[in-house]
C-alpha cells in the first residue's frame, strides 16, 4: 500500500519531507558510503530548499558530502537556461551550501543543441551513469498526472511502456522545451524508495483521479500500483482537498 502523509496548510511539509530525506540518509549510509538520490525539478527544488537549508534543525544533519545527486529528467538545454532542472537545483540548494558540496550529476551540455543523434547520445550517457541501487527518488506530480518526463497520453506511450532502456530523449514534451531525457520505470523499479511531493488546490483534480479513480492510465496512479509498497506521497490538504478514499 502507499504511505500518504496530509498536512494541515499550518503545517510544514518542507520540515516533514525533510526529516523522510534524513532518515533515508541514515539508513543509506548505515549501509555504504553515499545516499544515492535522483530528484526532478519544478516546485520541489523549493521544497528541498525549505526543507533541507533553511530549517536550523535538519540543515546541520544532512551529510552532503556523502550525497550523489541524479535528475530523474532533464530539459535538453544549458545548464544556465531558465529551464534547465539542474540550474533551478543549484540556484535554489547548491548555491547556499557553504562548505560541503554532494556530488551532482548534470547531462552533458557539450552535446546539447546539436541535433537528434545527439540528444540520444545525451540519454545513453545518462544511463550509463545512473546507478541501479538508488536510495529515493524524488517526484512532482503535474496537474496532468504525470512525473518526471513520462505523460499520459496516446503519443507518449513509447516512454511509458518501455522496459529495457533506462533513460529515453523525449522528443515531443506537451510542455516547452520538447526535448528532454527521462527516467523511465524500470528505473522506478530500480529504486529503493519512491517519494512524491504535491502542494495546492491546482493538484485537486488530479489527486482525485489518483487516489480516488485509480486512474492507472496517468503515470503517477500506474506508479502508486506498481511500486505502491516502497512509494510515500507528501502533500497539503488544499491539494487533498477532493480525496474522499481512506485505502491508498
């Protein structure tokens, strides 16, 4: 079953999400020497922020020196760009750390802008560096249902159902820029645990299709009943708001 943790919007999720990365650290590292974690962009980059640099009590006990840092999808652009997941993570964690740096695994922006064949020498890459052991991943959720680059729809199944290739170039994102790489869910099998993090009344309707529908033709439902025992969702009430099921 999943876990689904509902805060009251007095309540701070950041702190909550926080405290679920410092005990996957703990245990991670209990068991080797880096707590290996893959992260999308968006509204979470944020929430890590919040979470993880500005709360005085978590900031101190998390080991970043220790912590491999992988992006479960990509924007084909600089790492500059406005769009570029990796430049919203530095500009909103990387950029405050002081001291301890965690080790970050960008795409290879030598390549971007080159044309097709590069794009897909950009996801091979990416796959050849990302480990099969991952400790967590971190989602959004889009009010569409979808995460990481993976959409639902007819046109976008060929990422979906994909079982060998790990990593994929998404050549026709619904949402600028259209070319991205993606996770795929064999990497989502992959992983350890799975968390996804979801905020506000714009993720009302779709919430109610996740929990209460079970809409498994949306990734983020598909991946609730395939890895539903490893996977924890954090959200607010306001995006719960519509959710009637208590069976998750």
């Amino acid at each position: 079953m999943v876990t689904v943790h509902v805060h009251a919007a007095q309540d701070n999720l950041p702190e909550r999400l926080g405290k679920y990365l410092l005990a996957e650290q703990d245990k991670a590292l209990s068991q080797s020497n880096t707590f290996k974690v893959a992260i999308s962009g968006g509204s979470l980059v944020n929430v890590l922020k919040k979470g993880l640099i500005e709360d005085s009590k978590i900031a101190p006990k998390v080991k970043w020196d220790q912590w491999e840092i992988y992006f479960v999808d990509e924007r084909i652009v600089p790492l500059n760009h406005p769009d570029s997941n990796y430049g919203a993570f530095k500009f909103s964690v990387l950029d405050h750390l002081t001291t301890k740096q965690p080790k970050v695994f960008p795409l290879n922006e030598s390549l971007v802008g080159k044309g097709p064949e590069e794009n897909k020498k950009i996801a091979q890459e990416y796959e050849d560096l990302l480990p099969k052991d991952l400790d967590s991943l971190l989602l959004g959720c889009g009010p569409d249902g979808h995460t990481c680059s993976l959409f639902p729809d007819e046109v976008h199944k060929y990422l979906i159902e994909e079982k060998k290739q790990r990593v994929m170039w998404c050549y026709d994102s619904p949402k600028p820029p259209s070319d991205r790489i993606t996770v795929t869910l064999p990497v989502l099998a992959e992983a350890k645990e799975i968390a996804f993090v979801a905020e506000g009344a714009s993720k009302q309707p779709i919430m109610h299709e996740i929990f209460d529908v079970k809409n498994t033709e949306l990734p983020t439902a598909l991946i609730n009943k395939l890895y539903g025992d490893k996977v924890t969702w954090f959200v607010n009430d306001e995006a719960f708001a519509k959710v009637e099921t208590k069976t998750f």
